[in-house]
C-alpha cells in the first residue's frame, strides 16, 4: 500500500525540504559564478 506521506515526486516533506535547502544553495552559487564570469568578460572586452 502506497504511503501517505509522500509526495508525487516519491519524497517526504523532510526530505523535500533538505533538497530544496541544498537546491537553493548550488543555485545561488551557480548565480555567483555567471555573474562574475560576466563582470570579468565584461572588463575584458567591453560589449556595449
């Protein structure tokens, strides 16, 4: 019998709450990185 307390994606609450926190943890980083990828391209070689 399927347990109730799962989502559709096959996780508890916890479980989707530890992935969310993580989640947004790389994807700030990951934003971090674009930008300043950016800034330095940017004082390289100017595009506007």
């Amino acid at each position: 019998m399927a347990d109730l307390n799962r989502s559709l994606s096959g996780l508890t609450e916890q479980e989707a709450l530890e992935f969310h926190s993580q989640f947004k943890t790389t994807f700030s980083a990951f934003v971090v990185i674009a930008v300043l990828a950016h800034v330095l391209v940017w004082a390289w070689k100017p595009w506007f």
